[in-house]
C-alpha cells in the first residue's frame, strides 16, 4: 500500500471545521484517521488526552487569525484568540498539521486509529477501549 492511500482515508472529502465562537474556520483535505495523544503538552493544554487528525500543510486552508503559541522549541499550539479554542498543533519537524477533532464539524469517516505516548498520560484514568496502545508513537506503517 502506498504511504498516500494510508494518510488519505478519502481523498476527496473535505471537512469543515470552526472554533467555539466562529472566528476561525478552516477546511481540511485528506484527513488522516484520528489518534489519541496523552502527551505531556496535551495534558497540560487540555486537561486531559486529545483526539486529533493529521492534515498535510497544503490541504489545510484556514480563515481568521490563528494565536500561535510556543509550546516546545520545536512545536507551537493553535488557539482562536477570542475563545481560546484549542485547534491545531503545528511541530516544525513534521510535513503535518494535527487538527484536534472537536473542532471539525462532521468526523463522519474518521476512525479512531488508537493511543499515543501513553507514557506520558496522567495516572488518574485508565485506557480501557481496547484500542491499540504506543508508549511513544506507533511503528512507522501503521498511522
Ligand atoms: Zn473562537
Ligand atoms: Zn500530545
């Protein structure tokens, strides 16, 4: 299977998405499927783990003005500045843009591909779907 036909789970569906008030919007191309991160970042950012879908820069097309904010050296967060939704994180190493899955108005054919960096996940709950499980991120094959 080529490398595209895994990231695109439908090339030609684009999703539509929108912070809590509708400053930003967005439309998305070629979502990969969605994963669930537990990472430090994602802890402290959320509360809790996030659900989010990959999306390569050139089929991500976004309207307002996104605040981007440093959260690593490497990664920044993307939040609408007049409700503070969390949207979009961006790592400079990375040819994707992860798009947190609440923001995205209809996740019709989006699956749940499983968990990421559940090292790094807070000891008061337990992963318990039976979904597939990487301490860091899954072997290169199966995102
Ligand atoms: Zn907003
Ligand atoms: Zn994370």
């Amino acid at each position: 299977m080529a490398v595209e036909a895994e990231v695109a789970v439908d090339a030609g569906k684009t999703y539509t998405g929108k912070c809590l008030c509708g400053a930003i919007t967005f439309e998305a191309k070629a979502l990969s499927d969605i994963w669930y991160c537990h990472c430090n970042q994602c802890r402290h950012l959320t509360g809790l783990y996030i659900a989010a879908a990959g999306v390569k820069r050139d089929n991500l097309r976004i309207k307002g003005e996104v605040n981007w904010l440093p959260i690593s050296e490497r990664s920044k967060s993307g939040q609408c500045p007049d409700c503070g939704s969390y949207m979009f994180w961006d790592s400079h190493g990375f040819d994707t843009i992860s798009i947190l899955a609440g923001s995205i108005d209809d996740t019709t054919g989006l699956e749940v591909k499983g968990h990421i960096y559940t090292s790094e996940k807070g000891a008061f709950y337990e992963i318990t779907d039976g979904l597939p499980q990487y301490e860091l991120y899954p072997p290169t094959g199966t995102r």
